[in-house]
C-alpha cells in the first residue's frame, strides 16, 4: 500500500451544498439512497469528480437525473472518477451494504441487535461513495426507515423535523442537520435504547435538550455522563465563551467500540466503558475518565466540527487542542491549586508512559505528520497527548487571556471552515502580535528534545548564571533537528526552600517563576540580586514537553522534594530520587548481585506520606515508584526481568521501613458515609489504596486479614478492585475465592467483567499460559474490542515481566493475537501490533526472539493495510 504525502494536498474539483439520505435499514441488507448537490470549486484546476467507496455495493448510479453509462465513469479499487464533470452536478447514488457483517466497527454496523456508525476518519466511504475528505463540507437531511418494534428508536445528527408509521410495521424518522459538516462527523443510531433526558438553560437564554442513551438495563448508570455534560456546556461557555449551536445534544453508549468516543454533530457516539457509571460499577478513575471523555467530545463541537481540518495530516489541530480543553476543564472541576498539580502530574505521567517511547521508536512521527499509508494508525499519544502539550505552550508563553485572545480571533477567521495547524498559529501569533515562525518546528520535527542545564553562582556579584542546551532527538528520515522556541518556567529556592524574588534582565517585576524563552541551541541567562547559592526548581509544571537533564545531588532533590511550591517539580524530585535507586537495583540485578538499597529514598518518601499538610492525592501521586516503562526509557538496552525485580524490590523495602506509616495512613484514609466521586474523597481513597497495595508486598496474614476485610466491606468500585488486586498478587489463602466471587457478582455487567479480565492479566503470577486459558473462559471474545484490549492489551502492554519471559512466548502469544484479530478488526489489530515495534531496544537473546514473532507477522499475506503499515515501520 503506497503512502499518502502532506505536499500532495489539492483541493477538490467540486464544493457540496446538500447532502440527502435514505436508510432502509435492515441488518443483513441495508440500502442507502444518496443524494448528492455539487457545484464547481473554481479556484481546482480539475474537473473529475472523486468519489471513494470501501465494500459497498453500487446499485445505482444517476447523474444530474439520467443514469450514468459504465464508460462515464470509472471505479477502480475503491475510487470512483467523473471525469469532466459539469459545473453542476446532481449525483444520486444507491448502496447496499452489509451491517451485520461489518467486524471492522467502521461505516454501519451492529452491536447487541442495535444499528451505529462509526466514520471517523474514513468509515463513510463503507456506507455510500462519495468525496470523503474532511474539507468537503455538506448540510445534511437524513431519512431513517426500520422495523418499529425492533428499533424504536432512530437518531442521526441535528434535529429531528418529522417522524412516523409507514404501516407496513415499519416507521421513519428525518433528521436535519442546520450545520455544514464533513462526511467523518455523520452519525446514525437505530435501536431498542433509552434515555435520561435534561432541559436546559444556555449562557444565551436559548433552551437545549440533552439526552444520554443506553440500552434498557442501564439507566440507573446515565447520571455521571449527564451532569458531565452539563458541566461542560458551562465550562466552554465561561473559559471560552462558546456556547452549544444545537436544540439538542445526543450521547449515546455502545458496548462494541474501536475507540474511546466520537464527537458527530450533536450526536456523539461512546465506547460504554466512557459513559456508565454508579458506585457499584465504577472506579474513581471511571468517573474522573467519563467526566474527561465527555467533555472532549462535548468540547470538539468548536474545536473539530464548526472549525474543522483541513485534511488529516492536520488531525492535531483538532485533537491536541481539544484534549488541552479537556485536561483544563478537568483541573478546573477539581478547582484546588494541589488538585490541578495532581492532574498535570497524571497527564505528564502519560506522556512519559507512552508519547516519549513512541517519538523515541520507529513510529516516531511529527505532530503533523509527513506522510501515512493508514490514517487510523495515526491517532496516537503524538497527535493526541504531544499535541496538547503544543497547544499549552503557547498559554505559557502568552498567559490565559493571550491565549483566549487566539482562540477568540481563531474563531472570527474561521468558523465554518477546513483549516491547517498554520491558521492557528497564525491566529495565536496575531492576537498576541508576536512572530511564531520558530514555534512550527513543534509540528514538523518529530522526537523528544533534551534540555541540558549548568548553572554557576558568582558569591561577590550575587548574579547566578544559568545556561541552556538543547538537543533534538534523530528520528526516522529526520537526522538533524533545528531548534525548538521552548518556554522554560523556572524557579530559585533559597536554604530555607522559599521562592527567591527574580531579577532577569532589566525587568522591574521581581516574580518568583519567570518562563525562560529558549530560542537558540545554546543560551545563558543571568539573574541578578540573589543573595545565596540556589537550587533551581526547573521546567515548572513541565513548561514543554521536553526532557530535563541538571545534575542534581540527592540531597538537593530531597530538599526539593520538601520544599518546592511548585507542586509538580516537588513530585518531578521524588521521581529523578526514585528513579536512580531504580537504575541502580536494575543494574544490581543484571549482574547477579544482592539487591541493597540506602535510606534516604524511605527518609523522604516517609515525610511526604506523614506530612499532614499536603493534599492526600498529592501524596499518593508522589509515593507511586516510576512504571516499569518509564525505567526502560532510561535503558540503553532493556531488560524488563532486571527492572521487575528492581521495582518490586524498592517496593519491598520501602514497605518494610515504612510499615507503621503506611498502616497510620491506611486507617487515617478511610472515607466514611455513602460513596462520592469528588476529588477530595478520590485522593483519600487512592492514598489509601496505595498504602494498602505496599503493605501488600509484605505478603504476610496481617495484611492478608487487611485486603480481605476491605474486599468484604467495600462499598464502592474502587476499593473492592484494589483490595483483589492485592490479593490476586499475593499468596492469601482467599485469593482464589474472591477472584471467583467477583465473578459471580459482575456477571451481568460486562465493564466489570472487563476489569476482572484486565486484572487477571496483569498479575504476576500471570503468564502466557494462564492468558491462554482464560481466552477460553465463556465470557472472552475477540470480537468485543473491550474485551480484547481487557485481556491481551493489558498482558502484551501492562504485565512487561510476563509478557517479555525469556522464552520467547509471550511473542508467539502476540503474533497469533495480531493476525486473528487482524481478520476481524484492522483498527484493533493495529494497535496490538505496536506493542513490538521497540523491539531493538531489547538485550539480544530477546531482541531476536520479537525479530522472529514480527516475521511471522510479516509473512501473512492477508494483512490489512493497517497492520502491515505498523509492523513494515518497525522492521525498517
Ligand atoms: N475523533 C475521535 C477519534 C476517531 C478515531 C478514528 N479511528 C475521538 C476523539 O478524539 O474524540
Ligand atoms: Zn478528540
């Protein structure tokens, strides 16, 4: 399959004014009547009309109201040419398609018995022909016709202007969409479904119902998705000053989803695990994850659908913008200064865990891609999470209301339009009157730069200076890299720990935190008045997406530790003290020798876990030991055995000597009175949860007694999970029993069942047999993309010691999952497949082990194009 280039863009013969639509809906026969209004794009050179179509089977094909002869047109893999198109051009165009049939998830397609559609980002063109390119936008009329008892309900995009029997036991049900959209954001729903329901008031006065809609037996779980919703109109209304265009706002859940969610005009479409919710199915980390997903979609109806790309190597102007949406409205829901540190830590903590392996590997790409042969493989922690971190450098550098400016004046440019990542620097750089030439580079180079920082404090002239280095990483087709325009928050912290004032350059202001712009490779910056020798707090709140390097001492990252207001470099110093222990028990291990470690890592991990004063979600995040990911980042070559044994081993230790600590924070932690989601009430359990999950590297029956009795008397998601967490990794004699009953409990909700799944696979004693073994339990299925990601994701990504076993079968285990997957669901299969694509990192004997496994992947000859793209990049 060849590679589509960004340089290739043309923009198309023809413009769409309308866009009419016929279902006839029906499972094993589906017919679609298309009608389709085109009019000349005079500024095209050309005159054929492009129509794109995948599996679908044309019936009929009318031009301008006379069929069109076979040698009018041509249809070739999937693309349909006019050639010589009138100016004008009427096209009606009837499909067949086979819903029931459709394992892929995209196009239409049917979930327990009920109709959905998926098109992002080309799924449209297995529903009808047509130009299915983000920058062909279209009103749209859609008529839905079905049995009346079978699916009741009928929904697609806008609103709703007629609905009624046909008699023959059929009804219908016409939908209008008032705005322009392209084909990626149609939307259909026919089903048996339900819904909570909401009026409301917008900022405006004007009225809009919300609805959130789900199968029959889960109503009693809409609550959450809804009054997140609602806090989402209000945010975007109060930060942004965009209000929802729609009389009606749709979400509806879907048990059979490729993705999280998807944000079709006025009808976003939701994976189930990202809309149900009660306290007896949900974790806290569910409902924090359900408020974020739906307020990226909700947040997407400006940013993505009335403004939307240009084509898809733009796709991080929508989605790293709108997941920046989504991280703030987060922290602003949490409101607290330490709550919003707490969740920066955990977005930087994803960044880390997956978006710096992927740009330091060979499907390293830039935030705007240069090339792709599969777009799906293209929505990833770079586009998605890098993207974001992009969009928040240039709140950095400009403050909120520089920044609301861009947006404000990104909005009066655009609105209505298909745009680039370039209008909206453009419109950033306007607004703020500043030239952001340098700033493109964050979309076209790819790779983490690296930030070296020496310093040297002159005692006579009080002046400290402070000189910065930074490096791009190579990357495939990429070798040398310019430089970076990078925003530098930075901090001095005088003996006592307190902010110094700051006197940088003639400036008048003292401040405590300045953003150093670092524009050239290498850069000195000299502050004045410092009366003593510092320790600088650098990259403040992770300022850019870069890693730091500094050559602290221990005793100043535990000074640090203590004493930084800058909560995330106070969490970032735990983490550099934790990550050299890590380092050094990895090495110990790799050469055979005992495994020792100092106490100074327990002295401050032992302070911050008494220290009453911080938040306990803060004290949680900071006590959490690096993931075993994150220390093979720091590898030269990886050995995941070494770095288990390493981790567990810190673990260990630090739960021996901070044993009566940890049982003090235990008791201290409990949440009394019926279960809330809140912040508050979250970081006390997780802080729990955390001293529960160390206590029980100690294995022994006091703490066996301690998992039971939470199990027992949880009366909530996130407590019983940790507590048989706990005990799947231990040796408590009700271990097995509690693993059962959870079970037997959850039978009937399949989230959980996916949790007991995931957790299984997860465990230490987990390996590829036991996976295989529960591939046969009655409730796996391939097929359910939850259910797979629950078991084989979380084994081949999240249990690394079993997963990488040195015999090699943990890779064969991968291999058949990637292919049997691939011939039902490309997409799903896809994303398995990344979890090689590092392979030549790895010591040798395994290294060879994952060269053959990709092999075997390579040698199929039935790849789709998804997978083949993935494993062709990580073998080159
Ligand atoms: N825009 C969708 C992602 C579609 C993925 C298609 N393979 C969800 C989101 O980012 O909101
Ligand atoms: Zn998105």
């Amino acid at each position: 399959p060849a590679a589509i280039y960004r340089k290739d863009y043309t923009p198309p013969s023809h413009w769409i004014s309308t866009v009419e639509m016929g279902f006839d809906l029906d499972p094993s026969a589906t017919r679609v009547a298309t009608r389709i209004v085109f009019e000349r794009n005079h500024a095209g050179s050309d005159r054929t009309l492009t129509l794109y179509g995948d599996e679908v089977e044309l019936v009929q094909l009318r031009m301008n109201g006379k069929a069109l002869a076979k040698r009018a047109y041509q249809l070739e893999q999937g693309v349909l040419r006019i050639p010589s198109a009138p100016d004008d051009v009427v096209l009606e165009i009837e499909t067949l398609i086979r819903p029931d049939r459709n394992t892929s998830l995209m196009g239409l397609y049917v979930s327990n018995g009920n109709f959905f559609t998926q098109c992002e980002a080309e799924g449209f063109r297995k529903i009808t022909y047509f130009p299915d390119r983000p920058d062909v936008m279209a009103k749209y009329k859609v008529m839905l016709r079905a049995d009346k008892r079978k699916y009741p309900v009928l929904l697609s995009n806008g609103n709703l202007i007629e609905q009624g029997d046909l008699g023959d036991g059929r009804h219908y049900a016409l939908w209008e969409d008032p705005f322009k959209k392209p084909s990626y954001l149609f939307a259909l729903v026919a089903g048996n479904l339900i819904c909570q329901e909401e009026q409301i008031k917008l900022q405006s006065g004007r009225k809009a119902l919300l609805q959130v809609w789900v199968e029959e037996g889960n109503l009693d779980k809409t609550q959450h998705a809804m009054a997140s919703l609602i806090n989402s109109i209000r945010w975007d209304e109060k930060r942004f000053g965009l209000e929802l265009d729609l009389d009606r706002f749709m979400i509806v859940a879907v048990g059979d989803f490729n993705m999280g969610a998807m944000e079709n005009k006025g009808l976003n479409i939701f994976n189930t695990k990202y809309v149900l919710a009660n306290p007896r199915i949900a974790t806290d980390v569910d409902y924090a994850n359900i408020e974020a997903v739906v307020g990226h979609e909700y947040f997407h109806n400006w940013t993505g659908n009335r403004v939307t790309c240009r084509d898809w190597f733009q796709l991080s102007l929508k989605e790293g913008l709108t997941v920046f949406r989504d991280q703030e409205f987060s922290a602003d829901m949490i409101g607290t200064d330490s709550g919003r540190a707490v969740k920066r830590i955990d977005d930087v903590r994803v960044l880390r865990q997956a978006q710096f392996p992927e740009d330091a590997g060979p499907m390293a790409h830039p935030v705007r891609p240069d090339s792709f042969v599969e777009i799906s493989n293209f929505y990833t922690v770079t586009i998605y999470e890098k993207g974001a971190e992009v969009v928040r450098m240039y709140q950095t550098l400009f403050g909120r209301d520089g920044f609301r400016k861009g947006m404000d004046l990104y909005f009066e440019r655009h609105d209505g339009q298909a745009v680039t990542c370039d209008d909206f620097r453009a419109a950033m750089a306007d607004a703020n009157g500043r030239d952001l030439a340098q700033f493109e580079r964050w979309y076209d180079q790819a790779g983490t730069p690296r930030v070296s920082v020496t310093t040297r404090y002159d005692a006579g002239a009080h002046t400290y200076e402070m000189t910065l280095v930074q490096s791009g990483a190579s990357t495939a087709g990429q070798e040398e890299k310019r430089p970076f325009l990078i925003p530098v928050s930075v901090g001095l912290l005088d003996g006592k720990g307190r902010d110094m004032p700051l006197s940088l350059g003639d400036a008048e202001e003292q401040p405590t935190t300045v953003v150093l712009e670092l524009k050239a490779r290498s850069q000195t910056f000299l502050f004045r008045n410092v009366m003593e020798k510092p320790v600088p707090s650098i990259l403040r709140n992770f300022s850019a997406p870069v890693v730091l390097e500094y050559d602290y001492t221990d005793a100043e990252l535990a000074f640090l530790m203590a004493h930084d207001s800058d909560a995330f470099n106070r969490w970032e110093a735990g983490q550099r003290l934790a990550m050299r222990r890590l380092l050094a028990l990895t090495a110990l291990s790799q050469s055979g020798d005992a495994l020792q470690v100092d106490a100074a890592l327990a002295e401050s991990f032992s302070a911050t876990l008494n220290d009453g004063e911080l938040d306990p979600a803060f004290r949680e995040t900071a006590l959490n030991l690096p993931a075993e990911t994150v220390v093979a980042e720091q590898m030269d070559v990886i050995d995941p055995q070494a770095i288990h044994a390493a981790r567990r081993f810190l673990r260990q230790s630090l739960a021996k000597s901070l044993r009566p600590s940890l049982l003090n924070a235990y008791r201290d932690n409990a949440v009394n009175g019926p279960y809330s989601p809140d912040a508050a009430s979250a970081g006390k359990r997780a802080l729990r949860n955390l001293s529960l999950s160390y206590l029980g590297e100690l294995d022994d029956e006091e703490i066996h007694a301690l998992m039971q009795k939470q199990y027992d008397n949880a009366n909530n998601m996130t407590d019983r999970m940790t507590a048989l967490a706990a005990l799947a990794n231990s040796r408590a004699a009700g271990r097995a029993a509690a693993l059962a009953r959870f079970y037997s409990d959850f039978e009937q909700e399949p989230l959980v069942i996916d949790k007991w799944f995931s957790l299984q696979a997860m465990a230490r004693t987990t390996d590829v047999a036991a996976v295989r073994k529960l591939m046969k339990h009655p409730a796996f299925s391939l097929k359910n993309p939850n259910r797979a990601r629950s078991l084989i994701f979380s084994f081949c990504n999240g249990n690394p010691f079993r997963f990488h076993a040195i015999d090699g079968s943990g890779y064969e285990f991968w291999a058949e999952q990637v292919l049997a997957l691939d011939a039902l669901n490309p997409q799903v299969a896809a994303r398995l497949a990344r979890s090689l694509d590092r392979w030549r990192k790895y010591a040798p004997a395994l290294r060879e082990k994952m060269h053959a496994a990709l092999k075997r992947v390579a040698d199929s000859s039935r790849l789709s194009k998804d997978v083949k793209e993935v494993i062709t990049k990580s073998l080159a």
